[in-house]
C-alpha cells in the first residue's frame, strides 16, 4: 500500500490544482519561518496535499467537491489523522485564489504556538536525547535563575 501511495503522491505533485501550486510557492525553501513543508504526502493511508513533520500540521487545501459529496470522508479523514498525532488545517481553493494573507495568517498562528525550527535541531535533540544529556542550563541571571548578587546570601 506505501508504494501506491507514494506513486499516487508522485502523480499529484505533477497535477497540482492552481492554489495548491500558490499555497506551495510560500511553503517551499523554509519560507514560513524556517518550517519545512512537503507536499503531497503519504502518512498512513493518505495523501495529505502539505505537511510539516517538524510541527506535525498537516494543511490541505479542498475544492468544491469537497462541500459535498466528500465532506463526510474529509471528516473521517481529518478525525483518523488527529488521532495519529497531527494538527489539521483545512483551506478552500477559493480562500487560498482570494485570500493567501488570511490563509498565511492562520498557518503562522498554528505554527506560532510552537518554536521555529533551526537547521539540524530535530538531529542535535535526537543525538542529545541517545546520550542521555540534558540540555545546557541558562547563564546567570537567565530563564528566572538570579542575576548575580541577587539571592545570593554569601555577600
């Protein structure tokens, strides 16, 4: 079933729908604050149209078809991958045609709640978390720790 889906994938990069392909053009090279997206995705038995592993935000983007005729597999879908893990957004071709700002504004606010990424971290926190290391402790006067000479009772 992977290899179908990845073929399937393959062949929707291909076809992109018009918002699909401007959504992409803000996506790619890190543009949204360091965040990697992918596009058409196979994630267990789906093909998302844009995902983000490092925030774990799945994005697509849904034409008419989807207000009715497959509004209740879209529900069933988007439950199946919230319970796997990932947050899901859901954009009308129109609102991403009409509206990129206001879509932007949302995925930035979702990914807002989360720290930005920098190149290497998930591998330095993997590495760190292997080694059994804690992460490094703020200098004085940092992160709530006293500044010095304040808490200190030796002076």
């Amino acid at each position: 079933m992977r290899k179908e889906l990845t073929g399937i994938a393959r062949g929707l990069r291909r076809r992109q729908t018009d918002a699909e392909r401007k959504l992409w053009s803000h996506f790619r090279d890190r543009q949204i604050d360091g965040w990697k997206f992918k596009r058409q995705v196979a994630h267990g038995r789906y093909v998302l149209d844009f995902f983000c592993f490092e925030a774990s935000l799945v994005i697509e983007v849904d034409g008419a078809q989807h207000a009715d005729e497959r509004a209740e597999y879209d529900r069933m879908r988007t439950a199946y991958l919230e319970r796997e893990g990932p947050r899901v957004l859901r954009f009308w071709n129109s609102d991403v045609l009409d509206n990129i700002d206001g879509v932007l504004a949302t995925i930035y606010l979702a990914l807002g709640q989360l720290q930005a990424p920098s190149p290497g971290a998930l591998r330095r926190q993997k590495f760190t978390a292997t080694r059994g290391e804690a992460r490094r402790p703020l200098p004085r006067g940092r992160g709530g720790a006293p500044a010095s000479g304040e808490g200190d009772e030796n002076q």
